[in-house]
C-alpha cells in the first residue's frame, strides 16, 4: 500500500464460488468511486487424461483451454451480477498454485489491497480450505482483507469504521498507516482499542504461561498497564488526526478477544498487524501470521485486513509534514 491515500488497484482472487464472491462487496467498498477493481481466478495446470489402456483420451492443451474458458465464462458472470456499466472492474486469468499466482498476479499489477475470502468452493476448486488465504496472509507484500465465510452474503457492502487494535509493540503500531489510508479513501474514523488483561483473564487467554508469571505480579501492574494503554491510546489518536483522519479510541480491560469482538459490528473493517502477537493469539490466529478464522466468524458482518510486517523495523505514520 502506497503513501498515497488513494487505492489505485485492488486485486480480488475468486474461485466464482458464492462463499469466494463475498470478498467482491468489500472489495468495491474499498476501491469506491477513484480504484480500478482486478478479479481474478486462478485455474490449475491441466494434465492429459487418458484411458484405463494408456491412450490419450484428452490432451493438456485441450483441457486447459477448457479450463480458460470457464474462467473467463465465470468472470463475465460475476462482472454482470456484481459491477455496472462504467465500474473501474478488469479481468485476469492465472494458472498453478492459487496462494503463488495470487502474489504474483498482485505484484505485476502493483496492487495496493488484496481482498479474498477465507474460503471458497468453486467449480474449478481452488479455494477449499483457508489455506489459500493463510499463505497469502503470510507472504504479501500489501495488506490482505480477508471476509470470512459466515452471515448473509451483502450486495452492497460498506465500511462505516476502522477498528485498530493495538498493544505495546512497536510492530503493532506498524499497521497503522494502513488504518489511515483504509479510512481516508473510505472517508470514515478509525476506532483504536487497547486491552490489558487481568490476572484472572491472563491464563484462559494465555494458557502456555500457566506457572511462570504469578497472578499477584500481573495484579500490581494492573492499574500502571491502564494507564500505560491509555496513553497509548491518545499518542495514536493523535498521530492518526494529524494524518487528518477523524479517529477515537478506548482502553478495555478483560480477555482481548471477547474485548474486541464484543465492539465489533456491521460494516466494521479491523486491521491487525500479523505481528500484534498478543491479539493475534487472542483472536484465534494460529502461528506464522494466519488467519483468524474465530474472530471471522464472530456473529458480526466485518472483515479483517491483516499487515504483514516482514522486517519492517520502526513503525511509522506519515503526518501533513513529511
């Protein structure tokens, strides 16, 4: 995603599956009216079949054209259902690995947002678990929207908020450029939460840490942890308005999932840095980065725009000076 508070391309892979064609609503609400939308599918590399006596029956060649032409066939349906006449909206056909043709397609084309679901069933089968997503979770270069599979699937999307979550790293306030971009080109505020978690709260949340921290050390720094995150929470808002974005923000004390799944609500974006380790455990992220499919299927309409950090050092948020 570039400094720039206008997305210029957002990539769409779809495997033309109704649970994969979620991502499209959220993908326009992003792009607006000034983005140029990609759908994408990717088909696989086709073999020849042959017969039970070895004789070739169907050639490579041949099947993949097929398989071109469902994918093209399968675009042009999903052009027409989801898009009018005049959208920013192009085409593109890629074959191999899904989670490898995604990035790639999303590096030639220099996208700013991918947006995917975390899982699809589509005629030509590539999305059927949320590997797909996991992998590109982990290893794109823009941030990744990813729509879960659960609620009423809506025509006409739209991003009414920017949850950002945040906690004392400094990888995790490395996301937050783009909260700031996300809610500039939606024009809408972005709500920051930070959540100190109670020794009670502490071992459910944390169960490997069971015997190594004494609830009494975790209950003394309570009140010193609220104020810390409070403070926290006011240097981000402020770094935020100086990026001329409209942003408020609240300390929440309990379990960090439950916290922030319990502001969640319709037409809620989250964006989380894959490295906020803390919430990323919470929310039901499994290691290396991965989706959270718990907090996607929350019973709320949001989506989640997880940061891959990679080995971004300092975080940093471009104010009007620089």
């Amino acid at each position: 995603m570039t400094d720039d508070a206008t997305l210029k391309r957002v990539l769409v892979p779809i495997d033309t599956s109704e649970v994969a064609e979620r991502a499209i609503p959220w993908a326009k609400a992003a792009a607006g009216s000034t983005s140029e939308v990609i759908l994408l599918v990717v088909v696989p590399v086709a073999t020849a079949v042959r017969s039970i006596g070895g004789q070739i029956i169907g050639s490579a060649e041949t099947i993949q054209t097929g398989y071109q032409q469902m994918a093209e066939s399968q675009l042009a349906a999903a052009i027409e259902k989801w898009f009018s006449p005049g959208d920013a909206v192009r085409t593109a056909v890629a074959k191999g690995d899904p989670g490898e043709q995604i990035l790639a397609v999303a590096e030639a084309e220099d996208a700013d947002l991918i947006v995917m679901s975390s899982h699809g069933r589509g005629a030509i089968g590539r999305f059927v678990s949320g590997s797909v997503a996991d992998r590109v979770v982990r290893h794109a270069a823009v941030p990744v929207m990813v729509v879960g599979p659960e609620g009423d699937l809506s025509e006409n999307a739209t991003i009414d908020r920017i949850v950002a979550p945040v906690d004392n790293s400094e990888l995790s306030l490395a996301s937050l450029p783009t909260a700031a971009q996300l809610a500039a080109a939606t024009n809408v505020p972005v709500f920051v939460i930070h959540v100190v978690t109670p020794a009670d709260d502490y071992l459910m949340t944390f169960p490997a840490t069971a015997g190594t921290i004494p609830p009494s050390a975790v209950d003394a720094s309570l009140a010193q942890q609220i104020e810390m995150g409070h403070s926290l929470v006011e240097t981000t808002i402020a770094r935020l308005k100086d990026r001329g974005v409209d942003a408020q923000g609240t300390v929440f004390t309990g379990s960090p999932g439950s916290a922030i799944v319990s502001q969640l609500k319709q037409g809620d974006v989250v964006v989380l840095g894959e490295a906020a380790l803390a919430y990323r455990a919470a929310l039901g992220v499994l290691s290396q980065g991965r989706t959270p499919r718990e907090w996607l299927q929350a019973k709320v309409h949001c989506a989640a725009t997880l940061v891959r950090l990679g080995d971004l050092a300092m975080p940093h948020l471009p104010t009007a000076d620089d």
